[in-house]
C-alpha cells in the first residue's frame, strides 16, 4: 500500500507562455477557478505537501506555498524536474504542469500507486508520453543534471538512466477520463478549455 505522504506534489509554472501571448497561463481562469488552483485542489487530494517551481514568485504569492527558482536558468521543463526534486523534501514526487486543468487525484493517485521498485512513472496514450505528469524520484537528480549540462533538455532522455514504469492510459482504467492530460498552450487550448468545463458542468447538473 502507497504511503501518501511519502509524496511531494511539485507544481512546475516555469514557462513564457509564448504561444499565449506572453499570458500567465496558470492563472487563467476554467470553471470559476485558476488553472494552477486546479491542479492545487488534485495535489491536495493525495497528499498534504506541495511546492512550486517558478521565476516569477510574485505571481503567486496568494496561493501560500514554498516557491523555489529554477536552479539552473533556461534549462526547460527538465530543468524544473531538477530544482523541484533538488528542493522536495520526499524521495518521490508528482511532477505536473500548471496548465492542466482537468487533472484528477484518482489520476496522480494510480500513478503513485504504479511507483514501487520504479524512478519514473509515466502515462502514455496515443498522444505520447506526458512526463509533465508523472512521479520522480529524487535517483533522477543526478541524470537530470548530466542531461542538462550536455545541451539536450528533452526529458525523454532520463529514460534511459532510471527504471521506469511507462503506463498505457486506455478507458479501461478507473481514473481515465477524457481530456485529463489536456493542457494550455494557444488562445485555442484555453477556450476549448473553457467550453469543455462548462459541457461537464451542464451534464454534471442535468
């Protein structure tokens, strides 16, 4: 049985947000909420601690939580993985992106529960990997550095160093729900986004 505890939920809210319009995409707002309040809410649901990985600390003062700058400037999504398994204070940890708005704790839950024995514990669908979702263990720090100091930032990479659990996300799963690795990136993600929140809410109360 998974000890929840034994879990930090690491926020990564690093990005420029460039397909957006420079826009803080986190903050933005799907079903009367911030997205990275969202993703907050799944965090919670499993386990009690959790960090926030950003350059931009003022942004995100209201939301109360230990905030750590990248370690390692323009180093990317991996670069985030590194600073939050630097500072967490648990062997392993949820990774996930600020700008999922459909994330679920019955999904980071599955995942944490797949993590015995494993560095990685990765969802995959047909869509690919989504490591900006998915447990780290802190054997990945020294990998995520040798990765980073070599110019190569794709996190595809540490695969080959650690042992990791790839998982094929299918409907046949408990926790699987559609759109639930959707994330922000153009003004069309967030008003589909948007427009999906509110089909789930009229369904939900009707």
């Amino acid at each position: 049985m998974v000890k929840l505890e034994k879990f930090t939920g690491v926020i990564l809210a690093g990005g420029k947000s460039k397909r957006l319009g420079y826009k803080n995409k986190a903050l933005l707002q799907v079903g009367g909420k911030s997205i990275i309040e969202r993703v907050i809410n799944a965090i919670y649901g499993v386990t009690d601690k959790a960090i926030l990985i950003t350059n931009s600390p003022d942004d995100y003062k209201f939301l109360d939580l230990p905030v750590f700058g990248d370690i390692i400037p323009d180093s990317g999504s991996l670069g985030g993985i590194y600073t939050g398994l630097k500072n967490s204070q648990t062997y392993q940890n949820i990774m996930i992106a600020c700008d999922m708005p459909f994330i679920k704790p019955q999904l980071l839950k599955y995942l944490m529960e797949q993590s015995a024995g494993y560095d990685i514990v990765v969802p995959v669908t047909p869509d690919g990997y989504h490591p900006l979702c998915a447990i780290y263990s802190k054997s990945c720090i020294e990998p995520s550095r040798l990765i980073i100091d070599s110019d190569n930032l794709k996190i595809t990479n540490l695969f080959q160093y650690v042992k990791v659990n790839k998982i094929n996300f299918n409907e046949h799963y408990s926790c699987y729900m559609q759109n639930m690795f959707f994330n922000i990136n153009t003004e069309e993600d967030y008003i589909k986004a948007v427009n999906l929140e509110s089909l789930h809410m009229a369904n939900h109360c009707s």
